[in-house]
C-alpha cells in the first residue's frame, strides 16, 4: 500500500541545514495499524507530512498504491491528498463557522466529482462516529472530543486509502481520548489502514505495529502481540460510571 | 461545477463576516452609485444643449458686436459695428442670400394703454422676418418706406401686447419709449423660448433708423445677421461653404475695422457648425470629468478591498492549510479568494447602480437637471468596476494560493 525507501528529508538552504529524517524506509500494508512513535524533534511531524504529501522529500522514493508521488507536481498531490489520504489533526482543525454536516463535506468541494448523496454521505460519516444528533452543531457548541470526532468523519467521507492522525487525542482528557481510539479500533476491524503519529504509549499500544523513531532514523519496527483494546477499555469505563 | 462550489464556498465565507464583506463592499457601491448619477446627468445635460443647439438655422451666419470666441452675445458697449458693414457685407461676400442689421435694446421702460412694463427692443428691417423666419401674426410689419422716414411706429411681441392690451385689440394704438411715441402697426407670431433660453415673445420691434436715430440716439448695430445658399455646399477649395462664407466675412470686417490679428476681434461670429462644435467640447469636458472621477473614487474602493483581502488571508492561513491539506489545489484557493473579491465586486456594482439611478430620478424631482441615459456608458462603469475588483483580488488570492500547507497547519 505505501511503500517509503531511504528518505531523507533536509532543511534549511546553504551551510546551515538540518536533517530531520536519515535514510528511513518501511513499508505499510492495506488494513496495517501502526503507530508511529518518537520523543519531539525526532522528525515524527515531518514523516506525518511526507506521508500525507503535504512536504516532498530531498532524497528517496515514495509509493502510495500505484503512484510515485516523489516525482508529482503540486496539483496532482493535491487530488491525491484529497482521494487517498484522511487526516486527523491534534488541533482537530475545523472550520469554526460552518455546522459539523458542512465540516465533514468540505473535501467533497474538493473531489474530482461533487457526489450526488453528498449530504447522505456526510450523515453517515457523523452516524457512524455517533454524532448523529449533532450534525447541525458549530465546532464551538461540541466537546474536543465530539470535534476531534467530526474531524474523523471528515477524514472518512471520500473513502480515503489511509487515515493519517497526528497526536489525535494530544488535545482531549482522556476518556474522549479512549472514544476516539475506539473510532480507530472499529474503522481498524472494517479493514482500513491508519497510521497515528504519537509521543504517547498509551496511544501507541492499541496499534498492532509500531515503528519508533530516533534522530531521524527508525530506530524500532516490531509488531504488538497483543494490542489494548480500547472498545473494551471504552465499555469497562462506561460501566465503572454507572456503577458510582 | 467544481468553479461553482468554490464561489459557493467564497460566498459563504462572505457571509459569515458580514461586516466585513460590506466594507470591501463599500468603495464599489459608492464609486458605481457616483458614477451613474454622473453619467445620467451629464448626458441630459448635453441632451438639453444639443437640443438648444438645435434650433439655431443652419443656414444662419451672425456677426455680434464684441469679441470673444464661441457662443457669444452682443456687447452693448461695443459701437463699431455700423450698418455700412452690412452694406459691405451684401455687396462683398457670394452665396449670401439675405442680410439684416438688427440694433437691440434690452430691459427697456414701454407705456400704453395706461400701463407699464419692461420690453425689449430689437430696431429692423424689413427683411428681418424672413432671416428670422418669424411672421406678422395680425396688421402688418416695418417697411422700407417706414425705414426711408424714421417712422414712428412698431410691432409688439406677443407677451407685451398681452401685458399692456390684454384682450384689446392694440392696432392703431400708440405706445410710448422714453420720449418717443410709436403706434402699434402688427403683433409678431408668439414663439416662446428662443436659442439662448430668454423668453423671445417679450420684445417690440421698430424700423432701424427710427429706433438709432429717435430712440437710441446711436450709430451702431448690436449684430448683423444673414443666411448663407447651400451653406452645406463643398467649395473647390474643399472647405465647406458656410464656413468658407463666415471667413470671408470676417476678412472683410478686418479690413474694414482695420484689424490685424493677433489684434483682438472687435466682433464674433457665431454659426452652426460652431455652436455645435461648442456643444461637443462641453459634452467632452464632462466625458473627462466622468473618467477622472471613476478612475478616483473605484480605485480607492479597489485599494480598500484588496487591503481588507489581504488581511482576510492572514487571518485565515489556517483554514487555506486545511483546504490545501483536503485536497484543494492552488487553484481551487485562488479561484475561491477571488470568486469572494469579485462576488462583493457584483453585489456592490448591482447595489450601486440601483443606487446612482435613483439619486438621479430624485434630482431630476427636486433639483431642475434633465437626465439621460446611455447604456454603453453604463456598460463602461461596469466594466471598468469589474476589472478593479478583479485587479484588486487577484493579488490576495495569489498570496493564499501559495500558502504552504505544512507551514500554516502548525
């Protein structure tokens, strides 16, 4: 599904250049959940970046299903971003004036063809997040987490290759935190594919892989035998608070 | 439509900042509002002087006492045009068909019937009526033996006879200026308001020689007047004929006043092709003002719109990131930044038309100024609107479209 060999990433212009990222490659198969892990400044930002085709590498190769996207101009990564890749961000990134039905069609505006049932689509996106009884609500009238939420259903309704989050509940206490990650165990089960960039072990540990990194290199690529389960986690902590 | 969705989301964003959108707004409605007022006024006003302009026989040439160029007056002041210029001037100058000398007199004191107005008093000859192409309405007019004798008598316009006779029948009754008494021979056909917009129907005419000599107690003429044959006519020099004819008119005064230019005129002339040339260069001068002024007040506006934009897209790096990062193209953000410059551009150009309009309708109510339209001018405001807008928008929408997503979703 994505295949990355030896990129390096480099910033800077002239004597004083950084290089964040030295000669990483791995590869991520279609339904793989992994977590990407790392302190900050190690470069975890910039792959979520490379990954997501918002920032090109200096050096390297990158395949995302049949695409060679280091050779891509800007436009055609922007159709890819749009149809491949479903991004959820630590700053959710919501547009504050619009209703959370309008939020999650906004790619849609984007897609090479506006779908017919675009509004259905987005019904279904906040249904299936269990917001349903929110969809006419402003990102200023719901919870982190209920917006944290909305911004998944954005990340779903072009029925993207990858869901890309970046420290997804970095910004939520921690039973919207465990809400989201059964978001991700559920969509994981349906068979997509996500990659969530962490500091966090407790994030880290419901993926099945996780590829750590160290001073821009992969320090660390080893599967979990047994990942938590935070729809397990999520149902035991719903019934502790009705029991008190 | 992909292009319709971005001005839909361009849109949207207008109307969730209200203010705002009427701010950038602001300086196209006014411009474009000022702008058809403008136009529509000074189109009726150059209509209404066409149509005074109109009225001046195209066949007439006047030589007026008193320098100065264009649509002149007689001077009273002036006493050097004298009644043998006319002479020479029938003598002299081909193609003329009738000449006439007229002396006047304006705001004199007139009594009769036992009442008192003021008239004016234009002194005649016979062949007046014929180059003024004005007639006897009742009794009849100055004759050459009328002219041979001084006689005492006169005509009266139609607004004086009916202010001092009213219903009365005034032939054969006396009239008095100053000292001298004039019986009433005829009654002029009324005209109303003349070439220069005096009412031309108060006035009182009397033979030229009794009028210089008893009245006046004067030599000179106020202006001579004459028609000209074919006063279209190319000549073999190439020059048109009335033209031609005025020149060579004014040749001859030269010579006979003794005048070398660049020596002042001592008189003007006025014919047709003048006065609408005179006509044109007001219409131009306002067709000026117009441009300057649209050039000023939309380009102001422009400049507002394009810093309020400007602001626009700072304030907003976040949300162009994440249109970017969703999978806009730098396209999709210029065409949405400018849909929103432009869509303020059209409401402020619909809204400032409709405005212009009816400021002008109520001016033309309560404020006397005839109004015209013309829709190519309008078309031009429009155009001229659109293309600031655009200018103004292009620039914001340039700095979004390059905005990099990685750098403002931090």
């Amino acid at each position: 599904m994505i295949e990355l060999v030896d990129i390096d990433k480099t910033y800077g212009i002239g004597d004083i250049t950084t290089q964040v990222l030295k000669g990483v490659s791995f590869c991520v198969d279609k339904g793989e959940y992994v977590a990407v892990m790392g302190a900050s400044g190690t470069g975890k930002t910039t792959l979520m970046n490379l990954v997501g085709l918002l920032d090109k590498p200096t050096a390297g190769r990158y395949r995302l299903e049949d695409n060679d996207v280091v050779t891509l101009e800007d436009e055609a990564l922007s159709h890819l971003r749009n149809r491949k890749i479903g991004f959820v961000f630590q700053q959710f990134h919501l547009l504050d004036r619009a209703n959370a039905l309008r939020n999650v069609m906004l790619p849609l505006i984007y897609a090479d063809r506006y779908p017919e049932d675009a509004e259905d689509r987005a019904k279904k996106a906040l249904e299936a997040v269990g917001l349903a009884d929110r969809m006419h609500y402003n990102p200023n009238k719901l919870s982190g987490g209920q917006q944290q939420r909305v911004a998944i259903a954005r990340a779903l309704i072009n029925d993207p290759a990858i869901i890309l989050a970046d420290e997804p509940t970095g910004n939520l206490d921690s039973k919207s935190g465990i809400e989201i990650l059964a978001i991700f165990k559920r969509l994981h089960k349906q068979g997509r594919t996500i990659i969530v960039i962490t500091h966090d072990n407790n994030v880290a540990e419901h993926a099945d892989r996780i590829i750590v990194l160290k001073d821009g290199q992969i320090a660390e690529d080893k599967p979990i035998m047994q990942p938590r389960d935070a729809e397990t986690e999520l149902k035991e902590l719903n019934n502790k608070e009705g029991q008190s | 439509m992909r292009i319709l969705r971005l001005t839909q989301e361009g849109i949207r964003a207008l109307l969730t900042h209200k203010l705002r959108a009427f701010f950038m707004m602001a300086g196209t409605l006014i411009g474009v509002a000022a702008l058809t007022a403008i136009m529509t006024i000074s189109i009726g006003t150059a209509r209404k002087l066409k149509q005074q302009a109109s009225k001046w026989p195209h066949d007439v040439i006047k030589v007026n006492a008193g320098g100065g160029k264009g649509y002149t007056m007689p001077q009273e002041a002036i006493t050097t045009l004298l009644p043998a210029d006319a002479e020479a001037i029938q003598d002299q100058i081909d193609n003329l068909v009738l000449v006439t000398s007229v002396a006047e007199k304006r705001g004199l004191s007139i009594k009769g019937n036992s009442r008192q107005t003021g008239t004016n008093v234009f002194s005649i000859q016979p062949n007046w009526h014929e180059v003024m192409n004005w007639y006897i309405d009742q009794g009849e007019s100055v004759t050459d033996e009328d002219i041979a004798t001084m006689a005492r008598v006169c005509v009266l316009g139609a607004t004086i006879r009916e202010e001092l006779f009213g219903e009365q029948d005034p032939i054969g009754e006396m009239v008095q200026i100053g000292n001298v008494h004039l019986r009433i021979k005829g009654i002029l056909k009324p005209r109303g308001v003349g070439t220069s917009g005096r009412a031309s129907d108060d006035r009182i005419l009397v033979p030229l020689s009794t009028a210089l000599r008893r009245l006046f107690n004067q030599e000179h003429l106020s202006y001579i007047r004459m028609t000209v044959r074919d006063p279209d006519k190319i000549e073999d020099t190439g020059e048109i004929r009335i033209e031609r004819t005025a020149e060579e008119v004014r040749q001859l005064l030269h010579e006979r006043h003794h005048i070398t230019p660049p020596q002042e005129d001592d008189f003007s002339i006025v014919h047709s092709s003048i006065v609408i040339k005179d006509i044109r260069s007001i219409s131009k001068t306002t067709t000026v003002l117009l441009i300057v002024l649209a050039g000023l007040s939309l380009i102001v506006g422009g400049i507002v719109l394009m810093n309020i934009m400007l602001v626009s897209v700072n304030e907003r790096t976040k949300e162009i990131g994440l249109r970017r990062a969703l999978g806009a193209t730098r396209g999709d953000i210029f065409i949405q930044f400018l849909d929103e410059s432009l869509a303020v551009t059209v409401v402020g150009i619909v809204i400032g038309g409709i405005l212009g309009w009816i400021v002008s309708i109520l001016l033309e109510k309560y404020r006397d100024l005839s109004i015209g339209n013309s829709w190519g001018l309008f078309a031009l405001i429009v155009l001229f609107a659109l293309l600031i807008g655009i200018f103004s928008g292009v620039q914001p929408a340039r700095r979004a479209a390059k905005l990099q997503p990685v750098e403002t979703l931090r």
